[in-house]
C-alpha cells in the first residue's frame, strides 16, 4: 500500500494520468471513496491519459459506459444497483473475471463478494468537509498486482 495527498482536481488529475501511463491491460481498478471525494475526476483523467477522446461521465445511470482508448475501458458505478442479480444482468462478471483492457468500477464496496480476485484498490478520502484536501490510498488486492503496485509507487514518487 501507498499513499499519495493531493491539494486540487488538478493534482488528482496529474496522479491519475501517472496511472495510466504505467496500468496494464486486464487490470481491474476498483475507486472507493464518497460522494464528491474524486473517484469520477480520477477516470476522467486516466481515461484521456489512455487516449479516449469523448466525454467520461459516472455512468450512475446507465451503470457502465465504454470508452475507446487505446485499449478498451469499461466504466462500472455499482452506486445504484440494488441486488446481485442486476450485476449479472448487466454482464459485470463477464467483465471482471478476465478482464480485456481496463475495467475501472466506482462503489465497489456495494458488492464485496462480488469483486474479482485481483485488483487495484483506490481509496479516496476527502480530509475535511469543504476540503480540497484529498488522501489517496492505492493498494493490491490478490496477487496479480503486487509488482504493479510496488513500481507505480516508485513511479509516483521519482518520475521513473
Ligand atoms: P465522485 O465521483 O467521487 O463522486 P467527482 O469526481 O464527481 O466525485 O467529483 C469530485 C469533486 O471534488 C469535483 O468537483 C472536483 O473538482 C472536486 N475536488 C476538489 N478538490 C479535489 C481533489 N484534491 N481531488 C479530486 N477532486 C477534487
Ligand atoms: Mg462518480
């Protein structure tokens, strides 16, 4: 696990397209985080870092959109779903299990159970009520991207 403090969008911004310089495709990244905490603003980010060109918006109601990048990305917010049964209808195993290109979900902690094995968790905490102070914790979940993990924080932190 590491932790990385940003002050502004911009500098959420700035760590979500180191992100995407370094993500691998078949990697699951799940965004944790409430209501305005950033989760939205960081697929933005890592989204156009990954050459999608359109807009990226939570799909809250249409529950997932995709993106054309220079791989595919798959945009989950699990925010209104209410039952298990709706997550299979909508195809989010098929999607999750072996990922093709980058599969980014926000609420994931709506279903636990029903994560993959593998994925990178981003946790996003909004450090005061009007704050534009954000603590951003990445960690691994499983074993696939422990390496990952390990060389996006000295990414972060030296620029290689
Ligand atoms: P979520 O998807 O988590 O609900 P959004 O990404 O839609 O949140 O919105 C985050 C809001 O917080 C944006 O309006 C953004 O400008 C604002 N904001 C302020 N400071 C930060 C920061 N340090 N990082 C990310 N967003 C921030
Ligand atoms: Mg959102």
């Amino acid at each position: 696990m590491f932790t990385c403090m940003t002050s502004s969008p911009e500098e959420t911004g700035h760590l979500a397209e180191l992100v995407g310089q370094k993500i691998r495709e078949g990697t699951v990244l799940c965004l944790e985080g409430d209501l305005g905490a950033g989760k939205t603003l960081f697929v933005q980010s890592l989204a156009h870092t990954l050459g999608v060109e359109g807009d990226v918006t939570s799909p809250t109601f249409n529950l997932m959109n995709v993106y054309e990048g220079i791989c595919r990305i798959y945009h989950f917010d699990l925010y209104r779903l209410e039952t298990e049964e709706e997550l299979e209808d909508i195809g989010f195993y098929e999607y999750t299990e072996e990922p093709e290109g980058i599969v980014v979900i926000e609420w994931p902690n709506k279903f636990p159970e029903s994560l993959p094995e593998d994925y990178i968790e981003v946790r996003i905490r909004k450090l005061g009520e009007n704050s534009n102070e954000r603590q951003i914790d990445f960690s691994s979940i499983g074993a696939k991207n422990q390496e990952f993990i390990k060389e996006l924080e000295e990414f972060v932190n030296t620029g290689h």
